[in-house]
C-alpha cells in the first residue's frame, strides 16, 4: 500500500521505542565505583525541536546541552528514554539542530517519532480526535458533518469549531546509558530526568510573528505574520503568497495559522527557498467579521489593504506575482478576493473551496486556478464543481484530472507534469473518494474535507505551477 503523502517526513518505518527504564541507585553507585560521572550535572539545557506537518505542529526532537563535547561513536538509542515517546534516532552535533548525523559536539540530538501521539503541539478535535473514528465509524464529538448544501459561501465546510490550540513544547528526557566525552570520560546514567526550557520552531520561527495592520478606510484589524527571504535585497524582484486559514481555526492567537498545517509554512522552508525565493503573508483571522469567506466587503478590503501594506512597505514585491491561495473558508476568501478584485492576484491555489452563487464566480473564467477537492466532500466537491462547469461555459479551457489522495510528493510529481503540460490556465484535480481520509478518522464528508489540504499542500507540481504564473 503506498504511503500517504500527508505522513511524509515521519518516519515510522524502523522507529525503535526506547523503553530502558532509570537506572537505579545501586547502578549508579557501582557506575561511580567504575570511576563513571553520574549524567545528570553535565547537562546544561534541554531544547525542545518542533516541526510543522499535514496535521499541525509536533515535537520531533530534543537537544540536551553537555558540558562538554561528546564523542559521537558513543552515544545510541539505548542511552536515552523520553517520556511517552519513540526515540527514532540519537546523535551528537554541534548546535541544538537537527542534523540526521552525527558530528563531534556539545549537544546530544533525539529525534522523536512525530507519529506519537504525544508529539502534538497544535491539537484540535481533528488532529486528536478523542474518539477513535476508525473503529466507531463516527465523527469526532460534537463534530458536524459539514454544511448545507445550499450554503451560500461555503464557509461552513471547514469552519468547525475545532477548538484549536497550541501546547507547551516540552519533554522529559532520562539518560538511561553511558555517553562518552571525546576526552574519554564516561558520564553513567542517571536516575534523574532533565525537561527541556527552551524551544526550537523550525521554520515557524522564521516568520515575523504577530504583527498588526490597521486598515484607514474600514477600521478593521487583523494580525498577520510575515516571512521575509533570508537575503532580502530590495533591489530584487520577489513573489508573494497570501495564505488564508480554515475556518475552523480562527483564533485570537497568531501562530496558529503558521501551526495548523502545512499552508503557511510550505512555501518559506529552505529547500522552497532554495528554489524560489517568496515572501509568505499568513493572516490570522479571528471570526466571521474579518475573514471574508463570506464576500463581506469590509473584511476584503481590509485584507486587500494588507497586501497592499506589505507590498508598499517591501520595494523588492513583484506585484506582478502575487498569489492567493487557501483551505476551506480561506479558498473561499481566495475565491471571493478574486472576483472582487479582479486584477490582484496572479494565480490561484484553491484547496477544499466552493461558492454558492455561480454567478458570482464568472470573472474568475479569465483567471489562472488550480482547485484541490476531495471526491469524499459531499459539500466541496459538488461546489468546485459547479464553479468549474461555469467557467467552463464562459469559454475558460480547463484540465480535470481525478489523483489518488494517497500518493507521496515523489508519486504527485508526474500527474501534476501531466496536467501542466496541457498549459490551460484552469486546472481541477479532485482526489478519489476513498484515498484521502488519514488513519484512526471517519471516510466521512467532514474528513475528507479536512484531510484535503493534508495532502494538496505537499504536491510540489502545483507549487511550481503557481509560481510560474504572471500578470
């Protein structure tokens, strides 16, 4: 069976739980007797390494901080237990990073299963589900099923009250083997635990975070994050992509829409960077008021005013290459800046989107699209493709193509060339009914909804195709 493309990056293939208990009293004892140094003293911090995936933010490694450099021949899985979780790797290195290898250092890298369950830091009724919906057939409690097919805007389709939150990132981590410095000295291992104190965000981190805009005309507010390429040079031409969140995740906090998924956080992590410099705007909506899903005209306006914003404030914008791109009630904030301005974005990237008035939808026939839907969305996928037959009747030429939602990014590759190579500036690629739901979640409406943009965001063809797109 293939991997599902939402789980890439967590390697649950050959994970190892480490189960080694503390060593006891009389261990250490006879470990000091040995001439052994008792761990616990010679560590200096913990960090805590988090990292953003299809399903939110989770806690993927520790960096323990020695008071001095460990050899990186001696040091294995065995030697360390964190608690409630899957040791998947241990290293030395020379910086509270990730590495994958190890290289002479001061800190001793544990890399963690992000298949835990205890590794989730962003956690919604989604993510964590408290019922198992695998065995039960049901909805997550309290869960609705969607919105009535009638909506007007759609914007229920995602907007659950998912009650979304960010825990503390923090482990308990208990050297349960010997660790050898590259001096020769043996530290034993300890009965006592160290937690982590320090947090590491991998790519979260990078975004200028929680910053506000205040739009003149309307009065409305809305925080915003930010990320700006590494080597801003304002004498260069950049892109921009304006990602909207569901609207299951309003929240007054900022950083959950850069924690949420992958929406926000795909197009600034470095081997995107690498390839295509862009600047990455992610508001934070905080209800119905100021996300716009619903073609209010105030709330899209004060968003169009804060792309304007940050376009005036950055020299090196190309606002030739904007683009918009959101899952549920941010596709449908997408889809409703699109007709209401026309001439703003590029391209668009509309994931688990749909609009109730069609008549509403015709100017974007003169658009540059690609739709992401689940066949499973009993209320999304009829919606895209209502707005799909429309355009298509305003004389729009558009590419269809149906992709099995279990597909990894390397297997998305060629069907995404595929339906590129055709040039037509619409492109509906809906995912089967049956391949998109993730594990231990109903094959219900409200999760092939949901698992939809676990999956789009990872398909690098669509990503690319986005940013070949110009005014």
């Amino acid at each position: 069976m293939k991997r599902r493309s939402i789980l890439m990056g967590i390697a649950a293939a050959g994970a190892v739980p480490v189960v080694a208990s503390c060593s006891s009293g009389s261990d250490t004892a006879q470990a000091n007797a040995a001439g052994l140094s008792e761990s616990s003293g010679h560590i200096k911090e913990g960090t805590a390494i988090t990292e953003v995936f299809g399903n939110g933010q989770r806690l993927t490694a520790v960096a323990l901080k020695y008071d001095t450099t460990i050899d990186r021949s001696k040091v294995s899985m065995s030697s360390f237990k964190v608690a409630d979780r899957t040791v998947t790797n241990v290293y030395t290195n020379t910086s509270a990073a990730k590495a994958g290898h190890g290289t002479d250092g001061e800190y001793v890298i544990i890399e963690l299963s992000p298949a835990d369950k205890a590794a989730a830091v962003y956690e919604d009724s989604f993510t964590n589900p408290t019922t198992s919906s695998s065995s039960s057939q049901q909805q997550p409690s309290g869960q609705p099923s969607g919105p009535p097919s009638g909506s007007a805007s759609g914007k229920k389709g995602g907007g659950m009250s998912s009650g979304a939150t960010l825990k503390k990132a923090v482990a308990t981590v208990t050297q349960t083997g010997t660790v050898t410095t590259t001096g020769g000295t043996a530290y034993a291992a300890s009965s006592g635990s160290v937690k982590t104190s320090k947090v590491v965000n991998l790519v979260v981190d990078d975004f200028h975070q929680g910053l506000k805009y205040k739009d003149a005309d309307t009065g409305q507010s809305i925080q915003y994050n930010l990320f700006v390429p590494k080597d801003y040079d304002a004498n260069k031409s950049y892109p921009m992509v304006l990602f909207m969140h569901d609207a299951g995740t309003v929240s007054s906090n900022p950083l959950i829409t850069l924690t949420q998924g992958l929406g926000a956080v795909i197009w600034a992590m470095p081997s995107e960077q690498a390839k295509r410099e862009c600047f990455v705007l992610a508001p934070q909506f905080t209800g119905e008021s100021d996300e716009g899903s619903d073609g209010n005209a105030t709330a899209l306006k004060t968003i169009k005013g804060l792309v304007d914003s940050v376009t005036g404030k950055y020299a090196g914008i190309d606002t030739d290459r904007l683009y918009t791109t959101g899952q549920s009630g941010g596709a449908m904030t997408s889809i409703a800046l699109d007709f209401t301005y026309p001439d703003l974005f590029a391209a668009s990237f509309l994931v688990a989107g749909q609009w109730g008035d069609l008549d509403k939808v015709k100017p974007l026939a003169k658009q540059n699209i690609w739709a992401v839907v689940s066949q499973g969305d009993e209320t999304a996928y009829p919606g895209m493709t209502g707005i799909m037959d429309t355009l298509a009747k305003q004389g729009a030429k558009i590419s269809r193509a149906v992709w099995d939602g279990q597909l990894t990014p390397s297997e998305f590759a060629p069907l995404a060339a595929e339906v590129r190579a055709k040039n037509t500036p619409i492109n509906f690629t809906p995912l089967k009914k049956g391949t998109v739901v993730w594990p231990g979640l109903a094959e219900s409406s409200v999760d092939n909804h949901i698992c939809t943009w676990r999956a789009a965001y990872t398909v690098e063809g669509i990503r690319d195709w986005l940013f070949q797109q110009k005014k």
